[in-house]
C-alpha cells in the first residue's frame, strides 16, 4: 500500500506543499492498477504526478516529450532534486549520442528517467536497440502532451503514432511496461484515438473535476478592419506596460505576423523578441530564459512556444489571430497564471481571419492530390523495401501517414542508409557483408546476402555496441519500408483523399464551433463554463469559478471567505464531499468538518432562499440531518455579515475539539 504523503516529502524535501488530491489518484493508479490517462489543466502539477509515479514504479522511466525545449527544461528540473537524467535530442551531438546509448545498454549508466523525443523513438534504431537490452528495468513510459497522438487535433505529430509501434518491439505486443499520458486538453475524438492507442480503459481516464482556469479573465473582441485591430492591440499593450506579455501569431514572416509586430513594439519602446519554429533549439532556450528572468516583456510568438513551458508569471496572453479551436485557444491562453495569480487574455479576431485561418491553415495543413502523387514520384519508382531519408524531405514527412493509410507504403523497421560508414569489422559475418557489394547499400546488402532487414539493422547494432564495428560517422536514422507499388491507383488515390476530406472537414467544425462560441457568450465566466462542458467537465461543477487560498474551488465568494477562514484556523474540511444517508442515497453538505476521534459536523450555507425550488430542497436536506445526523449541523446565511457570522461558527467547532 502506498503511502504517498511519507514518500513525497522523502523524495522532494525541497517541496513545501503536499500532493493535491487528482495527482494521488494519478499515482496510485498508475502504480497499483494499469494505464492511465491524466486530464490535468495547464499549470496542475503533471510533472510531480509523472515524477513521483515514475520513483514509486522503481526501475527506468522514459518521458516523451515533442518540444526540445521542454524536454531540457523538464531534465533540468528533474536533476535539481538529485535525480540521475539522461536527455536525447537532436540538439545533442550524434556520436556522443551514440556512446551514451552504449553505455546505457552495457548497464555503465542507469538514469532515473530518459527523455526523449517522439521523433526519436519512431526513427533511432540504435536508441530502440540499446533500450531494448535495457528493457526489463525499465518501468513506466510517460507521454507528455499525448493529444499529439491524434490525427483529429490541432497538434497532431505523425512520430507520436509510431509510439506503439515502438513499444511492440521493445517489450513485444502483450508485455508493454505501465504507461502514462498525460494532457491539459481532450476532445471526444482525441480521447478515442488515445485511449485505443495505448491501451487504456475508461475506468483508468482520471480527470480534474474543475478545468477552468476562471484566474485568467478573459476578453474577446471582433474587429471589421485589420487596422482597427492593431490599433487596439497597441492600446492593450500599453495597458499592461512592464507585465510579463505573450503575443500569439500564427505567421512568422510578413506584415503584421511575429516578426513585424516584433520590430514594431521595440520602435516603440517595448522590451520585445520574437520565437518560432525556424529558430535553432539553442536560440529558443536562450529566449525561454530571457524571459523567465524578465529580460523581456512582451515575447511574440507561434505556438512553437507552447506546451509545457512553464513560465508562472505571464500576466497577459493576447492572441492577435484567431486560433483554429476552442482547445488550442485554452491551451494557449493557459500559459499565464501559472502560479495561481490573476491573469488576463484578449482575442483580437475578424471576419477576415477566420477565412484565412479556415483556407490558407487548416486546408493548406493537408497536401493535395498533386503533391501526394509528385512525392510518391520520388518514393515508388520501384516497388519493395528501401530505405527513406525521412528527415531531409518536409514533403516526404507530410505524405507518408497518408501513403500508409492507403497501403502504399508500410514500415518494416528503422535501418541507415548503408555500411559505407563502417571503417573497420572485426566480426566476419558482417565483414562478409561489408564486401558484398561495392556501393554497400542498405537494400543491396540485404538482397546479395538474402538477409531480413530486422535481422542486419539488429547485427549493425550490435557490432556498433560490442566494438567490434568502428564508424566513420554516426549512422543516419532513415527507415526501411516496403513500397507495395509503383503508381498511386486511383482507388488508392480516393483512399487518400476521403481521408484528407475527412480530417478537413472536421477540422472546419472544431473552428465553426469555436468562433459559435466566441460570439455566444457575452462573458469571461460564459466563455469558460462553455469551453469546460466541451472539454468534459461536469455540468454540475461549471459553477465552481472562485478558488480559495488553499486551492479549493467553490460556488460564491461567501464560501470562498468560509474557506479562507476554515484553512486559516486549521481546521480540516472538505468542500461537497458526498455524505451517504441511506445506503446509495446522498446529499452534499457545502462543508465537511472533520473533528478528533473521527467525528464529523456539517456546514451549510443557506444562500438562496426565497427560491421555490432552493427552499423545498433546503427544508429536505434538513429533514435529513435532523433524523441522520441530529446535532451535527451548523449553518451560516448570505448577508453583509458573513465574515463575522463565519467566525462564530468556526469558534463553536473550535470549541467542540478542545473539549
């Protein structure tokens, strides 16, 4: 049985808090029953529910994360509190990658925790290989942001549906280590693909009840001309001078996008610089601390500056366009009030936008049948394996999720390019290879030697790991596949493009939906509850939009000062817990007290009455503590006095526990 409270202050005695109750859960059922899906909001505490699943687990754990970014800021953090980290990316040297691995797989190194890139585990044959003399130690697979996985979202990463695929041939198809995913946001669809990828039943999808961030205010405002929209925007920005300010865009280059409303805040006299994707990981770290440790103040960006950085301070988000659903728009807009302070986030948005983002964004995220046949061109001139430099053709990493939709093409395993990088053999078998032909080719050699690809990527491996292979260079991560023809039929051709409609076309509803919901509701607390239903909250809890100091959320601020003042007394409480009268009947009192020697009282606070409704379920409630509970309640009603009301009930209890 865990004891989760014992171990957490073992584990990160740096931590002057406690586990809040979902990332218990999370642990516990990672630990003790099967995989698990975490819906936490941004800013919630995934990382200290992976980490401590991760240490209760023992053993190895790799984390798949998709920003390089995230992954170092995660490691960095991970190893302040003493725990072994090893980090691979390609912002890390390929040969010193390569010997780490070794070392990894000869048992010299055994980390805490491997984080890695999806990008990596779909294309490294030599990461695979090495993790795999490993695999009995390693213990648990965490996917950060999972709802990269599905094909149905706005962040949709073709490497992250490969991670089954991987962990078929690492542990075999029946034998997979625990996993968790974990995500701020889900959409129905999303949470199919997921909960089908990974094996992951509905009794294991552990969510938090509230997922408004109800901290962050938030204003939306629609514009008829661009110009009027950038005027207003310069008067935000001077509204919140010297707040910490992220700038949303969705265009790098040009007018009015990243770059341009950049140079344009430093003319005037803004503390600003720009990210995005074209930047090199280094740069992009380098400007993730810059402002952390406000050096900045405004940072423009596109959503490569998103998922899982965690900056707590960031007071204003201002999207300048318009984002293509309500989950990328409360993901985005999660990034401020990270440490629990009040936030504020403005959508600038026209008619014009939505066009742009509905036709050049989202239909030109798909390729047309043009490129799917002109790429094909360069894949298919003939039929069978081969090897595909994934990494050096955009077109080709565009296409391939489709040309595998349609059978064109399937992956067979991950390989190189060839020998030609092997200088020295001191293993005959393989030196008989080597020699086998002149070009030494990867398909050739296989050919010549009538060899399965598995088996020779597996042989290369090994040589490289036991040293009796010495290269020129590290080996390239392409991979092998099985080319089925030479020429796109048009059935396939319509397999392809139903497909494509398909993802558009939905794509489409998830921006229609959301701009319905932009012009539906008049305000910030509207717009959350509307996004929190979408997102699966409860409809129950949508009116639980005030949080107290100690992290509750609750219905009206009365409660919020019950609260308050509760926690300030030391008193234990919880906040609607159910309380079972009869066996399968409950009530919920607002509060309940937990006295010495297991006792309890009941607090409730009568606020609506005069309600016909409010009044019946009242009188009920209390007919039910009268023939249940008698005595046990105490009571408090809304007026201007109930701070001082609040106060004497608290003494009363207080009373109660010293005799």
């Amino acid at each position: 049985m865990l004891n989760l409270e014992k171990d957490f202050k073992e584990k990160f005695p740096q931590f002057d808090f406690t586990l809040r109750e979902l990332q218990k859960n999370v642990i516990t059922n990672v630990v003790e029953q099967d995989n698990t899906l975490c819906i936490m909001p941004t800013g919630g505490g995934k990382s200290v529910a992976y980490w401590m699943s991760a240490i209760e687990m023992g053993g190895m754990a790799i984390v798949v994360s998709p920003l390089t970014a995230l992954i170092e800021e995660q490691a960095q953090k991970i190893k302040e509190h003493g725990y072994d980290v090893l980090v691979i990316h390609g912002g890390i040297d390929a040969m010193k990658q390569m010997r780490t691995l070794s070392d990894l797989a000869k048992g010299n190194i055994t980390p805490d925790f491997i984080f890695a890139s999806p990008e990596k585990i779909a294309t490294d044959g030599y990461f695979e290989y090495c993790l795999k003399q490993r695999k009995d130690d390693i213990k648990l697979l965490v996917i950060d942001e999972v709802h990269c996985v599905s094909q149905w979202g706005m962040s949709f990463r073709p490497f992250y549906k490969r991670i089954p695929d991987f962990m078929d041939r690492l542990f075999g198809s029946d034998s997979w280590c625990r996993i968790l995913a974990l995500t701020a946001t889900l959409n129905p669809m999303e949470l199919n693909d997921i909960c089908d990828a990974f094996k992951i039943a509905r009794k294991n999808i552990l969510k938090e009840t509230i997922l408004m961030r109800n901290e962050i205010q938030l204003h939306v405002k629609k514009f008829i001309k661009e110009d009027e929209k950038e005027e207003k925007f310069w008067e935000i920005l001077k509204m919140h001078k010297g707040e910490k300010t992220l700038v949303y865009l969705y265009r790098k280059y040009g007018e009015r996008s990243v770059e341009g409303l950049c140079e344009k805040a430093v003319e005037r006299g803004f503390n600003a610089e720009e990210f995005h994707g074209d930047m090199g990981a280094k740069e992009r770290m380098e400007i993730i601390e810059k402002f952390k440790n406000n050096e900045i103040d405004v940072l423009f960006a596109t959503n490569a500056f998103g998922m899982g950085i965690d900056i707590k301070d960031i007071r204003v988000v201002i999207h300048f366009m318009i984002p293509e659903s309500a989950e990328q728009y409360y993901q985005e807009v999660g990034r401020a009030a990270r440490d629990g302070n009040g936030a504020n986030a403005y959508l600038l948005y026209s008619n014009k936008n939505i066009d742009v983002k509905r036709t050049y964004y989202i239909d030109g995220s798909f390729p047309t049948e043009e490129k799917l046949r002109k790429t094909y061109e360069n894949i298919g001139k003939r039929a069978g394996l081969r090897v595909l430099p994934y990494f050096d053709n955009e077109d080709i990493q565009e296409c391939l999720p489709y040309y595998m939709k349609a059978g064109l093409i399937s992956v067979v395993c991950k390989g190189f390019s060839g020998l030609s990088e092997i200088y020295d053999v001191q293993d005959p078998k393989i030196e008989q290879w080597y020699k086998s032909t002149a070009a030494k080719g990867y398909v050739k050699t296989l050919k010549k030697n009538d060899l399965e690809a598995q088996y020779l990527s597996e042989k290369i491996y090994e040589g490289v790991l036991n040293e009796t292979i010495k290269l020129r260079k590290p080996l390239e991560r392409w991979l092998v596949v099985e080319v089925d023809d030479t020429d796109i039929s048009e059935e396939r051709m319509n397999i392809m493009l139903s497909d494509i409609d398909e993802k558009r076309k939905y794509k489409h509803g998830l921006l229609d939906y959301f701009v319905y919901l932009l012009e539906d509701n008049e305000n910030s607390q509207q717009l959350h509850q509307e996004i929190a239903r979408y997102l699966g909250m409860d409809k129950y809890q949508l009116n639980r939009i005030y949080r107290t100091v100690d992290g509750n959320h609750v219905r009206s601020k009365s409660e919020v000062i019950i609260c308050d003042l509760l926690a300030k007394s030391g008193i234990e409480y919880k906040y609607e817990e159910l309380l079972e009268y009869e066996p399968g009947k409950y009530i919920n009192p607002d509060f309940t007290v937990y006295m010495p020697d297991n006792a309890k009282a009941f607090w409730e606070h009568v606020g609506m009455l005069g309600n016909e409704k409010y009044d019946s379920d009242w009188l009920n409630k209390i007919d039910i503590y009268e023939k249940y509970f008698p005595g046990q309640l105490y009571r408090t009603y809304e007026s201007g006095a109930i701070s001082q009301d609040a106060e004497n009930v608290i003494r009363e209890l207080q009373s109660l526990k010293t005799d």
